[in-house]
C-alpha cells in the first residue's frame, strides 16, 4: 500500500542521513544537511498526510495503516535519535497536544470497542477471522501504549488506557497490565495522579440522576471495582509508595470539592452536597493501604475543604463523606477495618415485583448482615499474600478483583427466612437470589 511504501522510504531516507553523517572523510557536512532538509520535509508531509486520514477517511483499514505508520515515525525521529547522533537533532519529530488527542481518540472508537459491534456476516462470522480482528486491535493499542513508555507522548495519555483495564481485562489485560506498571516504576506519585484522571474520567460517563450520578448504575459499581485494583500498586510498607498515595488521596478529594455546594430546593433547609462528593466513595478504596501518619495528613487535607455545617449532616447524600472520613480517623493501618458503604437496600422498594412487605424483610435481612458485609473482602491468608517487587506488578490481583458476595450458610439463612416470614411469593425471591 502507498502508506507502507512512504513508511520504508522514509526509514531508507533516514538511514541515508546517519551514514552521511558518520562518514569521517566527509569534510564539507553540505551534503548531509542538504539530505536532512529533504528529509524533514518528506516526514513532515507524510506525518499530515497520516493525520488526515487516520481522522477523516471513512475506511477503517486505511486508518489503522496511517496511525500504525504515525506511531512508527514517532519513534524513528523521537528525542532519542541524538544519543548517538547529535546531528539528527533537526530531525525531532515530537507530538503536540492535538496528535496526542488524536491518537487518544483512535484508540477509543478502533480498540475498546466490544467484539459484537464488529461487522460479520454470517459467511466470515467464524473464531479465525475475530482472533485475527482482536489480534490486530491488540497491536494498536501496543502502538499506544509503546509511545506512553518510551516517552514519545505524555505518560498522562496513559490514562485513556487504564480506565478500561477491567471492562477489557480479557483482551487486553496483559497490555494495559504491562504498561501500568512502567508508569508505576518512572514516577509513583505521576503514575497516582494519572490513576485519578482515568477514574475520573469514568465517573464523566456515569448517568446524573437529579443532580447527582447514580450511584446504583454498573458504571459506578465496576469504577469502584477498577479503584480496588489500582490500590495493589502502592505496597504501604514502601515510602514511595505512601508519597504517591497521599496524593493520590489529595487529588481526589480536590475533584470532590472542585463544585461549589448545591442550592437547597424552594422551602427546604436540608443543606445539599457538592455535586462530585460521591467521588469520596471511589477514593475510599485506597484507604486501607494508607499508614496510620499519612491518615491524618489525608485527613488534614480533607478537613481544609470541609466545612463545619458539613459534619452535621445525617442524611444519605452525605454519606461518602461521614464514611470517608472516618476511616481516615480510624486507628487501622491496613484494610481489614476498612468501612465500605452499602448499596440503598431502598433500592428494592421499585422494583416492580416486590411487593412493600417483601421489601421490608430484603431490607431486614441486609442490615442482619451488615457485620460480615461492613468489614469488606476477607484478608487473605499466608498462602495468598505476595511480596511486592517495586519495579514489577506482582501484588495486582491475576484477575480483576470482585465486589464480595454473602457465603453459602448466609444465603440459605436469608431464604429461610423469606420462606417462613413472607407466604406470597417470598420462596422464589429467595431462591432467584440464591441463584445469582
């Protein structure tokens, strides 16, 4: 293809250009930078070219070459190319802000996007032909994700990747996985500012519900989740680690409090929350990995955004606060202590098959099992734990961690429960629970 075809004669150009340059007996360098300016100017018309077809041309195949050959010429003529050749300094080709912006949004709409929205017909919807779509969406993201480590893009861009390690863990685990934890290993603290803007990020997509996000959505539940596995990078017993997670605490409170309350509705005096002060929640679950004195400077920091009217305040839209807070203050210095807010058990109340009996004893039987719930996922034991390597991921789980769910001997309590109590339709509720 003609793309490929300008990709090689570009990198011959270029080898063209080193030789020269290495040539000893070379007395006039004329030559050599008449060759770069030619050179220059062939990327520079081959990088716009790209450009303009990896955004504007409808073919799909035809993009992909063009971002493939963009990411390439990055890393031909990227700051590198003068450790040993000083002299290819004109030749720094380095992306601005809307290439970066660019490449982030190509890889949205060509690489996490789900495998059925794919077009098969039914005489090509075979495994082969979507092992080799997936393969070949897993080498566009390594195109990215190789720009990201070897510094050719900003490591923040890294953030458009990190936000769907768990949505895409199947496909592209390992990449993202691999990537994550070379950020880690440059720069803790960059690496937990770039954690928050991917989750935040996530919480942009998250549907508002008068004024506030729902909190009941799986987009909310999974970025909890997605927050539970990022905690597995910062080892508490390492103080680069604790440096980066004070920050990490510090940005997010920062984007709670970053909107000014909300107005109180026409003859109400219950004071309203800031619109993001549910993003508490979401930090929440770095929490147990924060040591005892780095608790009370988190705390510190977070009681300088509240105000005192705000510690008065009992109702539910204040809770990821009054929760969030009071594990900062807790004595606890690992996670097994570590409070966790409940889904609303009036949450069952609408829906449609529940009758208001019903829903009174599915909320009876969850406050019954509020003590085994509130204390979070089980530690784990001896035979589980692994020892952290500073430069590697070994304590992120091998797959993504998992809301954790009543034992066997709970649920078949909670059903005979229902069964004995509730003699209209109560025996299936419990028995479609149990089966879930």
């Amino acid at each position: 293809r003609r793309v490929h075809g300008l990709h090689h004669c570009i990198v011959w150009h270029k080898i063209e250009v080193e030789r020269s340059l290495q040539e000893e007996d070379n007395a006039s360098p004329s030559g050599a930078n008449e060759g770069m300016k030619v050179l220059k100017r062939r990327v520079q018309q081959t990088m716009k070219l790209c450009i303009d077809l990896m955004t504007d041309y409808p073919q799909p195949d035809l993009q992909q070459d063009a971002y493939v050959t963009i990411c390439d010429l990055l890393v031909y003529f990227s700051r590198q190319i003068t450790v040993s050749n000083p002299g290819m300094k004109p030749l720094v080709y380095v992306a601005d802000s809307a290439l970066q912006s660019q490449l982030a949004v190509f890889i949205e709409s060509h690489v996490f996007v789900q495998e059925d929205s794919q077009d098969f017909n039914e005489e090509e919807d075979d495994e082969t032909l979507k092992i080799e779509a997936l393969h070949k969406r897993r080498n566009l993201l390594a195109c990215f994700c190789k720009l990201v480590i070897y510094h050719m893009i900003p490591m923040e861009a890294s953030a458009h990747a990190f936000k769907h390690y768990l949505k895409f863990y199947n496909d592209y685990g390992d990449i993202i996985k691999f990537t994550l934890g070379k950020v880690n290993e440059f720069n803790k603290v960059a690496c937990s500012r770039i954690l928050i803007q991917a989750l935040i990020m996530l919480w942009d997509a998250i549907p508002i519900v008068n004024n506030r996000i729902d909190r009941m959505c799986e987009l909310f539940a999974n970025m909890k989740d997605l927050a539970k596995n990022f905690s597995f990078l910062f080892p508490s017993d390492q103080p680069k680690s604790r440096e980066a997670l004070v920050e990490l605490h510090k940005e997010g409170v920062y984007f709670a409090f970053s909107q000014e309350p909300q107005q109180p509705a026409p003859g109400s005096t219950t004071p309203l929350p800031p619109p993001k002060l549910d993003f508490l929640e979401v930090v929440n679950e770095f929490t147990g990995k924060l040591p005892k004195p780095e608790r009370k400077v988190v705390l510190a920091h977070l009681d300088a955004f509240v105000k005192p009217y705000m510690l008065e305040q009992l109702s539910e839209l204040w809770a990821a606060l009054r929760v969030y807070r009071q594990n900062l203050a807790s004595p606890e210095a690992d996670g097994r202590g570590l409070i966790r807010m409940r889904q609303n058990p009036q949450h069952f109340v609408s829906h449609p098959i529940i009758t208001q009996h019903q829903s009174n004893l599915v909320a009876a039987s969850l406050s019954a099992l509020s003590p085994a719930s509130s204390r979070g996922p089980m530690p784990m034991g001896p035979g589980r734990k692994r020892a952290m390597d500073e430069s590697s991921l070994s304590d992120m789980p091998s797959t993504p961690a998992s809301i954790p769910r009543p034992t066997r001997a709970e649920r078949a309590a909670y059903r005979d429960q229902l069964r004995g109590d509730c003699p209209e339709g109560a025996a299936d509720l419990g028995a479609v629970m149990d089966s879930e």
